[in-house]
C-alpha cells in the first residue's frame, strides 16, 4: 500500500515540473525502463538525484533513484547511474490525491 496514493485512487498531476525535482513524487518515462512493480516504462516514484559538476561547469547526474513510497516489503528504488538527464522524461508531479 502507497502511502500517499491508495490502490485505485485518482491523483491530480502538474505539467511541466520546474524547479528541483529531488522528493518529489512525479510521473517518470524511461525508455529502457521495466517498473518491476507493475511492467511497463512508465512509473510514480519519489524522485532523488546525485549531481556532480564536470570540468565546464556543467552539472550532471551521476545517480538517479526513483523510489516507491510504500509501507510494503518487497519494493525497490529504479536505480539509473551515470546517464544523460535527457535519458527520462519527467511527465508530471503529483500534486493531489483526490477524495474516494
């Protein structure tokens, strides 16, 4: 079970997600991805990013975990290492879990 988002339940989504995404709970694509929760490359995961700077100046990311937020067992963060940011695609942010 979700601690934020019970089986079943309807959530309202933001487009386009601005600013630092570190905690937040957001709608992620990955081509290359495979949710091991639910198949499929799309995924609701809390967000949370190591950056480094390069020689230039540059940031970039060396690690992006995308972790459940879940009481249950059994559930494991998507770790992506050493990527181009542009590799997902941010969809959306959770912004509100709507009343049953």
């Amino acid at each position: 079970m979700s601690r934020r988002i019970p089986d079943g339940a309807y959530c309202l989504f933001r487009h386009p997600v601005e600013g630092s995404r570190d905690g937040r709970v957001l709608l992620v694509e990955e081509e290359s991805l495979v949710d091991p929760d639910h198949g499929g490359r799309y995924t609701v995961k809390v967000y949370r990013s190591e950056r480094v700077a390069s020689d230039d100046g540059e940031w970039r990311h060396t690690e992006i975990r995308l972790e459940p937020d879940t009481d249950a067992s059994g559930y494991q963060p998507i770790v992506l290492r050493e990527m181009p940011e542009e590799a997902i695609r941010v969809i959306a942010e959770l912004i509100e879990v709507l009343p049953s």
